[in-house]
C-alpha cells in the first residue's frame, strides 16, 4: 500500500510521466525493429522537421482546456491563415505586415468563438464546431480553387530553413522551443497562469476570488488560434505552398496529444510538457509504423486505443489517488 501511495502521489503531480514512459519504450521498440534506422540523423530529421508544425496546435489546444474550454476549428484555422497571409503577399503586401495581418485573423476567429461561447452560454464544442466549417470554407472560397505559390523573395528560411549542428533541426522546431517555455512559465510562474487553471478547475471559486474569467477565457481561445494559425504557417513555409486541405483532422490529433499528455477534460490540470510528449508520441506511431514496415492504416487505430486508455487510466488514477487521501 506504500509504495502505491508514493507510486499515485508521483502520478497527480506528474501525469504525464505515463507518457514519457511510453514513449521511451516505444521508441526502443521502433529503434530495435527498424534495425538503427528509427534514432539516424535522416530519419530524425524527418520527424522533428514535421513535429513543431502539430505540437504547436497540441499546446494552444492544451491551455484551452486547462481553462476549461475546447476549440475544434484549430485545423481549419492551421489552413486559412497562411492562405490569406499568402494572397496578400501575392497582392504585394510586405511580408512583415501580411504575417502580423494574418495572426490578427487568426487571432479574430479565436475572439469570436471565445465570445459566441461565453456570450451565449454554450459548450465550446457547438460554436467551434462551426468555426470548422466557416474557417475551411473560407480557405477554400479565397483560394479561389487552386493555391497561390509563395513570392520567392519572402524569408521562408526563418521558418523552416534547417539550423545546428547536422542540420537535423529546422528552424519551426527554434520557434516552437520558444514558444513551448514562454507558455509553461506562463501556466507556472504568472498569476494569468493561476487565472486559467482556476477558472478551468474551480469556475464558481475563481468568480468568487474576483479572476476576470471571461476575460481569461477569451485570450486562451485567441492563444489556441494563433499558435493554429502560426502552425499552419510553418507548414506553408516547408511545404511552398498553401492548400486548402491543410491540417483535415489536426483539430482531433491536438486533442489527442492533449489528452494523452495527461489534460483533464474537466479543465484545471493539464501541462506544458504533457501536450509536447502527446504530440511527440503521435509522431513517433507514425513514424515508427512507416520505418518498420509495418501498415500505416494502423496509425488510427493505434492512436485511438492510447487516446481511451490513456483517459480510462487517468481517471482511475485520479478517483484512487482521492480515495487513498481520504484514508490517510
């Protein structure tokens, strides 16, 4: 019963230390099965090249539901930014000016889902929902059927050019190392921090301390938005060229990773961290499953089994980690 305890105690601080186990041993087991491919310099980086680009929308996903809301329009939006940034470039815009033009849409359509939420009081889920279909079509509509190229003169090198020692990194994975700090000494060092996780732990509690909640609220929405947005960016940037079918069913991986990482869906618990071994572990099946020959048609359902078992398992832990507090 001890060593349960310590065992469970280690657990509620640390969820996601369940996914970072996996992911060694599944690593081991892809490096061993591969034959050395799976951990050589090219392969690596293939998959930290494309990494950053999902582990981006996990992180904007997880914060929202640490504060206790969801955004289901991320993909979408992961596609309409860098669309629209890439018409104005085409129209001549500067390139500085459509980037920062570009995250203001993205970060509009994080306001309007925050506000049609709170405004309304209605799930997260119906409003986003729509966003999906408003935001994709848009992309489709703007594109006007077929994708503009990017202006050749336009520093994409800032984005995706490859930098270090063995070029195995990109420069999206700089980004988002810096981007991944920023927001876990935001979650862990600021009283906003404080705000989210309480507003999405202990709603009624947080009123009573005088958070503003709405306000919160909406910011984590137009947090998750931008990161989308900038995302999508990134994959333009590697890729040349914007499509409009860009990061179809990104919205449900991010909330893969989240949950994987171990982020509760009630809101209040969920780490930094967490969402990057999620979205790690995502790209590391898919990868895995290519290099050892093995079907990619599994990806799913691989996917799918590590998504429920990872939030039965969190649960249990939680109900268990309450009950032995209470005999203590």
């Amino acid at each position: 019963g001890r060593k349960m305890k310590r065992f469970l105690k280690i657990y509620m601080e640390r969820p996601e230390l369940a996914g970072l186990a996996l992911l060694i041993v599944l690593t081991v087991f892809f490096q061993a099965k591969s034959g050395g491919v799976f951990l050589n310099g090219t392969n690596l980086q293939g998959m930290l090249g494309i990494l950053p680009e999902m582990a981006l929308v996990a992180l904007g996903v997880t914060i929202l539901m640490i504060c206790g809301e969801f955004d289901l329009s991320v993909g979408s939006v992961f596609a309409l930014t860098p669309m629209a940034i890439a018409i104005m470039l085409n129209a001549g815009v500067p390139f500085t000016l459509a980037l920062l033009l570009g995250l203001a849409l993205a970060a509009a359509v994080g306001f309007a889902n925050g506000y049609i939420t709170i405004r309304f009081s209605i799930p997260s889920f119906i409003p986003t929902l729509g966003m999906l279909f408003i935001a994709r079509s848009l992309t489709v509509v703007i594109s006007g059927g077929f994708p503009p190229l990017l202006p050749t003169d336009i520093p994409t090198w800032l984005f995706s050019g490859f930098v270090g020692p063995g070029n195995i990194v990109r420069m999206s994975f700089v980004w988002f190392v810096v981007i991944a700090l920023a927001l876990a000494a935001l979650l862990s060092m600021t009283n906003f921090g404080n705000w989210i996780r309480a507003t999405g732990g202990q709603l009624d509690a947080a009123v009573n301390m005088g958070i503003p909640v709405n306000l919160t609220k909406i910011v984590c929405f137009m947090l998750c938005s931008v990161l989308a947005g900038f995302a999508g960016l990134i994959q333009v940037m590697r890729l040349g060229s914007p499509l409009p079918s860009l990061g179809e069913g990104l919205e449900l991986q991010a909330v893969a990773a989240a949950v994987i990482g171990g982020t509760a869906l009630t809101g209040g618990i969920g780490t930094v961290l967490g969402a990057i071994i999620g979205a790690t572990l995502i790209r590391v099946i898919a990868n895995g499953l290519v290099l050892t020959r093995g079907d990619a048609n599994w990806f799913k359902f691989a996917i799918g089994m590590l998504l429920v078992f990872a939030v039965v398992s969190n649960s249990w832990l939680r109900r268990t980690a309450r009950r032995i507090k209470l005999e203590v």
